[in-house]
C-alpha cells in the first residue's frame, strides 16, 4: 500500500513533470508564434497554456483547497466549451507573460493545498484523484501544444535524440483466443470516468497485428492505387478522401523521383519505412485494412491484446505487468519527436508477443465512443459524457508524444475520423 508521504512524493513529480514540458513547450517561440492561430483545428498556444492553469486553479485551489479565486474574471475565456478553437485567437487572452505568472502564481497555491490535502476522504481527493486527473489534463494539452508545433510554420524549435532502431523482427500477428476478459478498470486510482467500471467483455478468437502499420507498407498501399479505389473505402469516408483531396498521409511530400518525404516539426526528412505511419485519419486506416484484406481492431480486442494474459486469466495494466514504464519499455513522455523502429521495444511486449501497443503513435479501432456498462460521470460531465455517442472513433495505446500519467491499457482517446493532425497510426487485425 503507498503511504501518503510516497503518493505526495508521486503528484509532486508528476505535477512538476507536466509543468516542465508545458514550460518548454511554450519558452521555445516568441510572443507572435504563441499567440498566432496556427491552425484553425488548434488553440494558439497561450491559450493553452491559461487554460492548463485556469483547470489547476478550478479543481485544486478553489475545490480540493477552498482558497479564494485567483483570477474568476477569465474563467470564461478559458472555458474550453464556451469558445471554438478557431474563435480563440480573436478572444482578450492573457499575453504571454500573464499567462506565465497567472500559471505559476497558481502553482505556488497547488503546493500549499498538496500539503494540506489528507489525500483521502471525500472521492475527489481520495488517493490523490483530483491532482493525477489535473496532472494528465495538463499533459494531454502538452500533446496538444505539441500537435500545434507540428502545424506550425518556420524553422525546427524542438529537438530530441533519434528514437532506438529495431532490436527484435515485428511482423507477422499474433493468435488472441476467445473468450471472457475483465476490461476498463475500477480499482486503479487515477483512471478517469470513461474508463470505468471494470466489466466482462466476450471477445472471439482474432489475430491482431504484432506491430502497427509502417510507412513502408503504406507506401504499397498508395502505389497499388490505394487513395484512387473507391471500392476500398466506406462511402463516407471516400466522400472525405474526395472533397479534402487526400492521396498520402498528412505531411508527406512526394519528390520528382517519386520519393516520399515527411515534414516534422520543421524538418523534412525521407519517409523512414520501418516507423509506424502517422498522421492518418480513421478513413484512410479503414481503407488499408480492406486493401490488406483485414479490418481495424475493435476497441475491446485491441484492450484483450494489450492487457490478458493467458496463463494467469487476469489483466494487466500495461501489455508487459504492472510495471511502470521505462525508456525499454515504450515511447512515451515526447523523449523522441517521432516513433520508433517496429522492433525498438521488446520488453514492452504482451504476453501474445504484441508490441507497440503502447506509445509511438495513437491507434484507431473501430469503435464508435461509448459508454461502458454502469458509467458514471465523475467528476464533471464534460470530460466524457458530453461526447459519449458522438461522431467519434477511439484511439488507443498513446503516441510518442503522451506522457505515462495519461496512458496506460484502460486508457480511451477519441476523435473525429477526419483527424490527421493527431499522433495516431493503426495496425490491423483479422477474424479466425
């Protein structure tokens, strides 16, 4: 059992982990690049960086510490369902030196309320839940900030080591027996609301990819004629590959040659074929699957994978144990600008010898987002249920660019399926 010494130590470390990415995230452009409209899909980056502090204060200062309001005048400017991405470049923002003081001043209160808090008692400070859920907030807008440096225009600001080659072969897949699993879970702490409860799941026996799609092998898919048969898409989703125009995934550039090349955070650089594809839309997955003459997994059959393991019947929480992960084990925490090799990560293999199923890049499913079995928003609706039934497809198992406190097997991301300037790929499965 953790003391509450070590659970403090834990929020400690994850809070100021969070704010350290934050900081060099938003340090590394000037004032026109964080508070220009990069894209019309995206926040300009001041905003994000308020509304990471204006969440800490709603939850942390003023709910969990009962401390007076810091600045209640900008609750609504930073009130992400009040004003469209697209509108809030056009709003009064904070500069970016207000936002940076409003942030840290906010900060300072946090640590006053994490030693007072007894971590227990009423549910949103039990175990520490209402400071993990403002640590992967502030984490999961990292990963938006970083999808913004993406789109941005200009010279490379960000730079990390090249991720780790290939140890290991990946291909191939991997034979999932049916049967009943326990999926989503009820008993880990930090776990958000759509993630709950955990529930028995039937599954029939499937064969998944061992690793996701790489370039290289989407690159066969678009010299077969992929982007131009339409008997490979779904009607929607060749109307969308239609009017936007698709042929390759986004940021991919095709030379005189006819090599590819890609675009990442201001460095373009030959298509590597061995790195799992990114930047595709839930269409263009869907398509691939047809043309490979399999399918995307479902959301239940991709959590089956990554967390049953046959020889004890129970689940885990990460495809290789409980342990939390390493630098062996996934790419995770935007250590590296891009994803690894297929093959780079062994040790984070699953029991069924299913690997990358954990960072690197997101992974669509088939899924529609819904709600599991006996789901209860906690604690606010507009997390989860607002967008439960939507027009959204999951995603799963996080990308190079998630931190550890927002990622694990039980954990949901969900989006549009015309989204291509997320982190996501996919792999494929099949029927047995």
């Amino acid at each position: 059992m953790t003391s509450i010494e070590d659970l403090r130590s834990k929020v400690e470390t994850v809070l100021t982990r969070s704010r350290a990415r934050s900081a060099a995230l938003t340090d590394c452009v000037d004032d026109t690049d964080l508070t220009a409209q990069h894209s019309p899909l995206m926040s300009p980056l001041v905003w994000d960086l308020a509304h990471i502090g204006n969440q800490e204060e709603l939850w942390l200062v003023r709910d969990v510490g009962g401390r007076e309001p810091v600045r209640q005048d900008i609750d609504e400017l930073y009130d992400a369902f009040k004003h469209s991405r697209s509108s809030r470049r056009a709003l009064p923002l904070l500069s970016p030196d207000e936002a940076r003081a409003y942030v840290s001043t906010v900060r300072d209160k946090v640590w006053d309320v994490l030693g007072a808090s007894p971590l227990d008692g009423r549910r949103l400070e039990l175990d520490g839940f209402a400071f993990g859920m403002v640590a992967q907030h502030e984490q999961q807008h990292d990963e938006t900030m970083l999808a913004t440096h993406q789109l941005r225009t200009g010279p490379a600001v960000l730079h990390a080591p090249q991720p780790p080659r290939a140890r290991v072969s990946a291909a191939g897949d991997a034979i999932i027996e049916g049967g009943e699993f326990t999926m989503g879970t009820t008993l880990d702490p930090w776990a958000l609301d759509n993630e709950r409860p955990a529930h028995a799941t039937y599954v029939p026996t499937f064969a998944i990819d061992v690793a996701p799609v790489t370039n290289g092998q989407y690159a066969e898919f678009i010299a077969d004629g992929g982007y131009d048969r339409p008997e490979l898409w779904s009607e929607r989703g060749w109307a969308h590959r239609t009017t936007d125009g698709l042929s390759a995934p986004q940021f991919w550039e095709r030379d005189a040659d006819g090599s590819w090349w890609r675009r990442a955070f201001g460095v373009i650089e030959p298509v590597k074929p061995n790195q799992p594809v990114v930047h595709v839309c839930f269409f263009e997955a869907e398509a691939y699957g047809n043309w490979a003459g399999k399918r995307l997994p479902t959301e239940a059959e991709w959590e089956k994978a990554a967390r049953f393991d046959p020889s004890t019947g129970t689940v885990r929480r990460y495809p290789w144990g409980d342990a939390e992960p390493t630098e062996m084990h996934a790419n995770l925490g935007q250590r590296h600008l891009e994803p690894a090799e297929v093959g780079a990560y062994p040790a984070g293999a699953s029991p069924h010898g299913v690997q990358h199923l954990i960072g690197d890049v997101w992974e669509w499913t088939s899924s529609e987002f819904g709600p599991y079995p006996g789901f209860a928003p906690f604690p606010y609706a507009e997390y989860s249920e607002v967008f439960l039934r939507g027009d959204y497809r999951v995603l799963r198992g996080g990308s190079f660019g998630t931190d550890e406190v927002a990622c694990r097997g039980t954990f949901r991301n969900w989006d549009h399926p015309i989204r291509r300037q997320i982190f996501a790929g996919f792999r494929c499965a099949r029927d047995v």
